[in-house]
C-alpha cells in the first residue's frame, strides 16, 4: 500500500506572512502619511524596463527561425550569462568566482529549497528566526526535523533576530552543519557588516559547516561599506554557497531567472 | 561537520542514452536511406510556429506596461489555461477531469523528478526497464533504492520491456506501492492498449498502489483505439497521476511547460 511522506505531517502554518501583513496594516493605520517599503511579501508590481522587453522580444523571434532556434540549453546555463555574472556581480567587487562556478536557475525559491537535498538527513541546521519560511519547510518535509512546539520544529537550532540584536543574529556557542543567512533579510531588511559575516565565516570554518548565504535582495544595499556578497570575506569559498536572483531588482521584477555559486 | 547525502554515491551512469546513440549510429550506418524517427534524447530543432510566437510577444508586451503587468501568478497555473486543459486534453476524450486537478509547471521533468517527494521513503517500486533515467535516479536519491549491481539498483520491482512483450511490460505477480508508466514509451515508442492499461489499473487497486503515467509523448499517437490519458480508463482517478508535456508537441518544442493530474 502506498504511503505519505509522513514528515509533511509535521508542517505548521507559518504564520509569518500573515504576521507581517497585521504589522505593515497596523502602521498605516497610525503612520497614514509614512510611506512603507514592503519587503515581506514577494510579488511585485513594476513593469519590465525596456531592455528587457526589448531582448525578450528579440529572443522569441530567435526561437520563430529554425537557423536561429535554440533547443535545451547547456545545463549549468548559457555561458554569456555566466560569464557576466562572474565579471560584474564578483570580479568587479574583488570576489573571485569563475563562470564554471555560477549555475543559472528558474529562481531562488527553487533553489534555496533544493539545496539541502545534497546533503546527509541527520545533520544539524542553524536558521535565523524570522526568516524565508522556504529554508524550515523544505527540511521539515526532508525529515531534518522533529514535531512542531509553540511555532518551533524540535531540532532547528534557531538563531534570535530581534531588535536587541539589530536582527542580525552573532554566531551560536553551540555547534551545526548547515547555516541558512539572508542579508539583505526576508523579511526585517536586516544587513550584515564585513565583520558580523566574517564571524560567521570563521565559525563555519571551526565547525566545518556549510553557510547557505541567500542575497537576492543584495541591490537594495546603499551603504558602501555593506558586503553585496559572501564572498567579499576572506575564506567564504571554502564554506559558503551563495543565492542570488533577478527577480528582485528594479531590472526583471517577477520573471524567473537566478543563479546559485558553488565554489 | 556537514555530510552529503549518501545515497548519491549510489548513482552509476545511466547508459541508455549512450546505448541509443550507438543503435541509431549503427543503424543509419547499415540502412542510410532509411529514415529513423529519434525518440530518445530529448533535444529539439523546430521553430516554433507562428500562434505561439505572436503569443509570446503579446505576453512581453503585457509586461512591459504597468496597467497590465502580472505578478506571480496563482500557484496552480493560471485558470485560463487550467479550463483549456481539463476540456480539451481530458472532456473531449470523455475523462472527468476538472480544472482544479490539473497542475501547470516548467516541464514534466521536474514534475515527474519531484512527484516522489510526497511518498514515503520506504515503498516498493515498479519501474520499467528501459525507461526515461530520471524515475531511478530521484529515486536512488532519495534512497528507496539499495546498491547498483550489474546496472540494476536493488530494491526496484523492475518491469521487462523487451520484444518478447512488444515492449509493454505485463502486471508482475508481486506487489508494488509506486509504479512508473511511460506510454508512448520513452525510448521505445511503445504504445499501450486499453486492456493492457486496464490490467494496471486493476494491479494498483489490488495492491492500493499509485501509478504514475508519464503521458508527454501522447499527440504522438497514431492508432485511435490508443488511450491518450490513463484516465481513458474507468477507475484510473482512484490510482493515478498524470504528467504531459507540451514540450514533445510540434507547438512548442523545447519551451518549458507542461502539467500534471492529481485528482
């Protein structure tokens, strides 16, 4: 007789959306001339700019000729985009990422929740709290978890972010394997400096743990002195993957396409 | 310190592919003036045709004015093409499949390759042999499977598809929780009759089994006694799921999309 995934079982709701939503209302309500950036929910809202459109109507037609027609691409992406993405998103900001390093995605909600597929079942996770519920969800349904507790699956070790903290969690005393970073955060809009990330470098290294660094909202850093990427700090090759996405630029608003960096 | 999941040690090369490419080569060798229609590897060279180019533009365009921009779209597909599908691929054949049991996706490799997540990790498989790589090995990683021993993984119920069967396996003696079904076959071409796929429905509600019908090669079929959907079949509803494609059909070769049943 077939049978369930019965780790699915064990997902609460999260009620983090609907938090955020009770929040922003309640601000508007008291604040109604403040005006609101909106980081929580995902979707969006502005227009593709013309470069955009004007290459996404220059690529179907390619795809209209049989001399020009593309069939199933490489399977790590299309060089010219990797090659890009290592020039501009890291060369250019003293990281060095090759273009063999880059893995082009239909965006980083898939990836982010694939990832932990890789590795072992048993190991130990580290996840900020608040965060992109994606990262708990897809490893309670993989059984990395126990039962949910007052809003907490048994065996996360969950890192506090809160305004004590300036919602940027310092390094736990206890040991993990697996550490999920979001800076710029979903959902408090929290950065990281070069030495908090750097902590957390050196505590991946003590632990030999992996970082899963997630920087899909890196182009909202104004501050110079922020980190764009993981990969700024000296030794993150050796400990860190790194999610990036077009979808949440002023450039590609909503349409699929990202990349995940495996040194 | 951080493991990776084991059971990807597991995998051996698929040689299916490579094993396809040496017959065709030898064939087309021995006979170069006969045609061979190649159903293996999954590589396209059509254009598409001009319905949907102009629709792809239209939908560029679309996204490039604000006043009529989407966002993400609902989580199941847009009901638009949902209606479409449940009248034209499933009423028109006399199936009772309605709009909200019908999934849109990026491709039914993905589709097909996620669809195990959702069952436990220790129910019997069926999968046919040859058959499409990617039903073993999300399998083999998701470690239902033991050890690969003479090309074959221990632990799956393997379906003989050989030209003693014509290459449509008959229901085993032993019981299975999951089975895998391709018709028409990839790489063989196999189709399978209404009996045959009757005998599968009757094997599955016996055995309180879930049969998964990988229909993407479907507007392939020739023979009009050839069920197109496994939900031709009465009683099919209660066992199976179904994956197509629009990717295998001469509108939109290589383009990601597709869909899967779940009633």
């Amino acid at each position: 007789m077939i049978r369930i995934n019965e780790n699915y079982t064990k997902l609460a709701a999260s009620y983090l959306f609907a938090d955020i939503a009770r929040r922003v209302n309640a601000y508007t309500a008291a604040h109604p001339d403040r005006p609101v950036i909106r980081l929580g929910i995902g979707d969006v809202t502005e227009p593709l700019p013309a470069a955009c459109v004007e290459a996404l109507h220059a690529a179907t037609d390619e795809m209209a000729q049989r001399a020009t027609f593309k069939g199933y691409g490489p399977e790590q992406g299309y060089a010219f985009l990797r090659e890009l993405v290592a020039q501009r998103d890291y060369a250019d900001r003293g990281c060095a990422i090759g273009p063999d390093e880059v893995f082009v995605s239909d965006g980083s909600k898939c990836d982010s929740g694939n990832i932990q597929e890789i590795f072992a079942t048993d190991i130990r996770l580290a996840i900020p709290d608040p965060v992109y519920p994606v990262y708990v969800d897809t490893n309670v349904m993989a059984g990395r978890t126990g039962a949910c507790v007052d809003g907490r699956y048994e065996g996360i070790l969950y890192l506090e972010s809160t305004a004590a903290n300036s919602y940027v969690p310092a390094v736990p005393q206890a040991p993990a394997d697996l550490v999920y970073l979001c800076f710029p955060n979903n959902p408090t809009g929290a950065v990281a400096t070069r030495q908090q990330l750097a902590a957390w470098v050196d505590y991946a290294k003590r632990n030999r743990a992996v970082l899963l660094f997630d920087s899909a909202y890196e182009s909202y850093i104004r501050d110079p002195a922020i980190p764009h990427s993981i990969y700024e700090i000296e030794g993150a090759r050796d400990v860190a993957i790194e999610f990036r996405s077009f979808s949440k630029t002023a450039g590609f608003t909503g349409t699929r396409c990202a990349y995940t960096v495996v040194p």
